[in-house]
C-alpha cells in the first residue's frame, strides 16, 4: 500500500494566487490537510505594496468578455473563467469576510481602508480558521511524481514532503522555483520578460517637471519600428527618469516582448492632446484662437488641459523650430500666430517624439509575462495537462494584465478554480 500522505495539498508560493487557492480548497473540503510553502520571510508581500500599500484588489468591469480585453496574453484562456469568477465574486468574497470595498473613479477597487493590510489580515484569518499551515523561510527544492500517484516536495532543510495534490503559484518571478518545477514535470514555459514597466527618457520638453500628469494623453511606438503597432491612451505622469503612468504602462504591457526585443531602445510619439496623435484637430483649434483669444499670449494660454510648465515647454520648442527668438516667443498672441509656426508647434502637441532609453521597474507594478505555455493547462479545472495533480494559479502562467487591479483579478480566479478542482479530487481520492 502506499504511504499515507502528509498534507492534501502543496501550494509553493504563499502570494495572492497560492493563499487563495489554499483557503477555497478548505473552504470546499474542510476536513484537507493544506500547506503554504513561501521562501521568503513573509507572505503576500506584492498584495503588501500593491495600490501604493492600499491594494487595488480588482477593477469594476463586469462582463467577461470586455476584462478578457485587458489581458496582452491570457485573453482568451480567461473568458470561461471569468464568467465563473469575476469581479463580481471576489467582491462579494472580500465584503462578506469583513473587508468592505469601495469603487473609485476610473474603477479601480479597493478596500475601504486604504490599507493593503485589511486584506493580508483576511487572508490569515481565514487560512487560520480553515486550518492551512503556512511555512515562511522555506526553499523548495523540487518536487517529483511517485510511482503510487503521491507527489513529494523537497525543501531546503533537507525535508520530503508528500501530497495528493500540489499547487504551483510563485508568480512571475523566475527565482522563486515554480518555473523549474514546472519543467521537470514536463511543461513548456513562454521566456520571461517584464510586462509592466516605465520608460526612461532624456529629453530638455519634459525635463525639471517630474509629478506633472496629462490625464488624456495617447502614446505610440513611432518609425522606424511603428511595425511594432503599439498604441494606448490614459494619463501620463512625468518622473524624474522619463515617463510613467498608465498610458506608458498598457504599452509596456501590450508591447513587452516587441519592447525587449528592441533592447527597450526605440521612439514613442506622445499626443498630450489625446487626439490619437491627428495634427488636423490641432491646426483647426489654433485657428480658432486666433480669433476667439486675440489678447492671449500663446505661450501663457495652456490648450488641450495640458498643464502650464508642460504647455510653455511644448510652445517654447515648437516656435524655435519656426524660427522665433525668446523675446519673440513671450510676446506672440494668438492673431500673429503663423501657419508655419501653427504647424510647429501643433507637432509638439499631437506627434511628440521622445527617444526612450532604458525601462525602470516601477516596484508596485512589476509584473512578467511568460510562463507555463497555456495550452498545456485545463482552464476548466487548472490542472495540468501533462501531469494529473498538478495545478497552476496566478503570474506563474503565461497570462499578465494591465494596470488597474487586473492581475491581481487573474490571481484571484484561477486560484479559486483550482482550489475548487483540488478539493473535488481529494474527496474522489479519500
């Protein structure tokens, strides 16, 4: 007879994705055995610093197919699912276990609180309650299929460890020993690559404004690689190393292997106006000026709800380029506005080229996409495909969202899908 098993259930990674999948599997299957294995010292530490340590646990779309859009990869996998668990279960979820959300603006969810805590609290209240074990400090080492159908963990303390059912949710990151697991027990993985990332640029139109946002910008890859065909719009925030904000960031994430493979080296064209980078819009508009604003200094007369500093650094360079002098910049009005100079300066507003240099990895927002290949995983149950007992939930799958609560969104749906699934086959199995 085969050894009797020590847990039911494996989960390594004790984020988002590993503690939901462990609390729905007891919460079906009462009577489990789970274990939460995370190296590090502590767990949930993105859901810690996630919304700027308030936790943007979900976003406020509520038809499947429309957050399926979202996804740069994942998009199609995650309809079914979704329709399963969306926004609207894990909102109830959260609210019925005494952390009350709230919707903000631009649909983002958070907790009431404002404190990332509320909800790292839950999660160990209920993990506590249900009785799943959870082991900080602990560095899987692998994990193998026996021969009596049982899975063994090997930690680095030199433990073995058996289980009916093992559970791989270590995210993104490529450290943390999913990724390896994963292809020992025979699974192809998508090469990561940072999905979410801010650009790094130097460029006199947008230095000494760090802070400055434009809410309605669009921003796309420019020649010579507009091959690429990256575009999104949203707000943009100026940093002290170039461009943030969640226009920068869906392009990042829509275009992050097109991106890599560019040594992140390549030139963007930013409409402040959000026109979608049209220059016809523009010209028409300043037409208009000059004979609804006769007395306005161009340079003193922000458009487009561009801000003031950002506004004079766009008309400063614009007009250089038509030939004007400094003097002659701060006196222009309107009227004397030329065509040429019009056109000058409609380029910096609707077709503004920033050479991008380099990413930075804005902490609270990385993410990776690549991952297990998603065709080797049963989104009906997260099984694997290639080897009965193994499930799969969160980054550690090749699936990455946008900015705004989706990822974590992704975490919390396949994670209760497998934990749902896991408790099912250990009640067949008992």
């Amino acid at each position: 007879m085969p050894d009797s098993p020590e847990f039911d259930l494996i989960v390594i990674g004790g984020g988002a994705a590993g503690f939901f999948t462990a609390i729905t599997c007891a919460e079906f299957a009462p009577q489990a055995r789970a274990l939460i294995l995370e190296k590090s010292s502590k767990v949930l530490g993105k859901v810690k610093i996630s919304g700027g340590g308030r936790c943007n646990v979900t976003h406020a779309c509520f038809d499947p197919r429309e957050l399926a859009t979202f996804y740069p990869r994942g998009s199609k996998q995650l309809i079914g699912p979704f329709h399963r668990w969306g926004p609207t279960e894990t909102m109830d979820w959260f609210e019925s276990r005494d952390v009350p959300l709230k919707i903000e603006t631009d649909n983002r969810v958070f907790p009431r609180s404002d404190d990332s805590q509320s909800v790292i609290d839950c999660f160990a209240e209920r993990a506590k309650t249900s009785g799943v074990a959870v082991r900080t400090g602990t560095a899987v080492t692998g994990a193998l299929k026996r021969d009596d159908g049982l899975v063994e963990v090997g930690t680095g303390n030199g433990e073995r460890i058996k289980s009916r059912c093992l559970a791989l949710t270590t995210g993104g990151s490529r450290d943390a020993g999913g990724a390896g697991i994963a292809a020992d027990f025979g699974h192809r993985l998508e090469p990561p690559a940072p999905s979410l990332f801010t650009f790094k640029i130097d460029d006199s139109r947008i230095a000494g404004l760090p802070g400055l946002s434009v809410g309605n910008a669009s921003v796309r890859v420019a020649p010579p690689n507009d091959a690429v065909g990256l575009e999104a719009s949203g707000p943009v925030l100026v940093t002290h190393w170039g461009l943030s904000g969640p226009g920068i960031l869906r392009v990042s994430a829509w275009g992050a292997r097109e991106l890599q493979r560019l040594g992140y080296r390549f030139e963007i064209a930013v409409d402040w106006s959000g026109g979608g980078g049209r220059i016809d819009p523009v010209v028409e508009a300043f037409e208009r000026l000059r004979s609804d604003s006769p007395k306005r200094a161009v340079v003193n007369d922000p458009q487009f709800d561009i801000p003031s500093r950002l506004w004079r650094s766009l008309v400063e360079t614009g007009l250089r380029e038509a030939g004007k002098s400094t003097e002659a910049i701060a006196e222009l009005r309107w009227p004397h506005l030329s065509r040429e100079a019009g056109l000058c300066l409609a380029r910096q507003v609707a077709d503004c080229r920033l050479r991008v240099n380099g990413k930075s990895m804005n902490k609270e927002e990385f993410v990776t996409c690549g991952g297990v290949d998603l065709d080797e995983v049963n989104f009906r149950t997260m099984e694997s495909r290639v080897t009965p007992g193994l499930f799969f939930a969160g980054e550690l799958l090749d699936i990455d969202g946008i900015t705004g609560g989706f990822n974590f969104q992704a975490a919390w749906t396949t994670g209760r899908i497998a934990g749902e699934a896991i408790a099912e086959c250990i009640h067949n199995r008992s």
